[in-house]
C-alpha cells in the first residue's frame, strides 16, 4: 500500500508530524474517544467486575490511543527545539504522582500507572532525538529496565515508538511495525482489540474534525476518574 493511499496529505490548518498531515481536531477527538474507552474500562474492572467483555475489549484500544496523540506531538519537526517533550513530560510526571494514591488502591504499587509509561516513552524519544551515543544507550537502558515497571510494560513502549517513528516518517516497513508493536499487545491484553485503533486513526485522518484543543484535560481526567471510582468502592 502506498503512502499516498494510506496517508491523505492534507493542507490547511492541520497539525503536521512530517509527512503525514492531521488537523488537531481529528486528533483531539481521538484523545476524547480514548477518555471514553477507559472510563467504560475502568468502571468495568473495578465496579462490575469485570462483567461485561464488550467494555473489556474496547478499553484495550485506550492505550494505544493515547499513545498516538502523544506521539503525533512529539513528532512535528519543530517539537524537540521548541522544549515539547520536556513540557510533555513534566505535565506526565506532575499528575502521574498525582493519580498514584488512587491507583495504589485500585491495582497496587506494581506496575506503574500509564502516566508513567507515556512518560517513560517520551522520555526514551527524547534521548533519541537528541542523536548521541550516550542518549540512544541511555534510551536503550531506559527501555529494557522502564519497560518492567510501568503499566502495559514493553509492548506499549513499543508501541509508541514505533508510532513515533512511522510519523517521522512514513513508509512501509514503518507501518508494519507499528502494526506488529499494536498487535504485540495481545500479550498483556489477551486479544488484539488495540489493532482496532489503526483503522479509527487512519479514518481521523481523512477527516477535519472541528474540536477545540483542550491541554490539560486528560492530565486532569485521569486521576480524577481514579480517585472517584476508589471512593464510590470505599464507600460501599
């Protein structure tokens, strides 16, 4: 499949990650349907316990999700001079902290909450983009020793950065990996809904979806929600 096919380069006020072109409003809804996604989620797991395998199986695709909004900002051309991942990644870090009593409750101290993961893996691109020997072996030590320790573990990393390098630029090979990497998430889900995301991204992207950017509200979101449902299960 051709890029051109698989990627419409679009003009006008789109969000640009290098070759490929989406407006911020396709990609602000993605972050909304991922908000949706894991809040059906999560109100399934620890409210109905786990009964309904339709809530399930659509929460696996939230992950995956995130992963590409973040992705897509770290990978415009003028992301890294422009300090992005630093600010990106102090946001993480600030309401992964904040989202950690709630989680500790909910699930326990081991893994990490997905903040840190995509922290993590803003990190790990940022030591890439900075191009030295001494960043890309920090990056790799990042990974292997990170990636045991944060929610979803290797193969969400591995996820992100292939999204990552898919958007930098785009081509076939790329796209396969990142294909391979979302699918590789079968291994901590046990089903391969997260590969249901790609068609949801690549149908955003033939769109121009007028929604206004809101910043901090998935910061915020995530351990509101958290800290919400931890309350309604300590009151029961």
């Amino acid at each position: 499949m051709s890029q051109k096919r698989l990627i419409p380069l679009w003009g006008g006020s789109r969000t640009p990650a290098n070759g490929w072109l989406i407006s911020s409003g396709s990609l602000e809804a993605l972050k909304w349907i991922g908000l949706l996604l894991m809040t059906g989620d999560h109100v399934n797991k620890y409210l109905l316990h786990g009964a309904s395998p339709t809530l399930y199986a659509l929460g696996r695709m939230a992950m995956p999700l995130f992963g590409f909004v973040l992705m897509a900002n770290l990978a415009r051309p003028d992301a890294f001079t422009a300090g992005v991942h630093l600010r990106v990644m102090k946001r993480l870090a600030i309401f992964a902290l904040l989202a950690t009593p709630a989680f500790v409750q909910l699930v326990g101290w081991w893994p990490l909450n997905i903040l840190a993961t995509l922290w993590l893996a803003a990190w790990i691109v940022w030591l890439l983009e900075r191009g030295s020997r001494t960043a890309r072996s920090t990056a790799a030590v990042a990974f292997l020793v990170g990636g045991a320790v944060v929610e979803f573990w290797w193969p969400a990393l591995l996820c992100c950065l292939a999204a990552w390098a898919f958007l930098r630029r785009p081509g076939g090979l790329r796209l396969l990996l990142w294909v391979l990497t979302t699918a590789s998430l079968a291994a901590v889900n046990g089903n391969f809904a997260a590969v249901a995301v790609l068609p949801l991204i690549w149908g955003a992207g033939r769109l121009d979806i007028v929604l206004p950017r809101s910043r901090r509200i998935f910061y915020v979101f995530y351990p509101a929600h958290l800290s919400l449902i931890a309350l309604v299960l300590q009151s029961k």
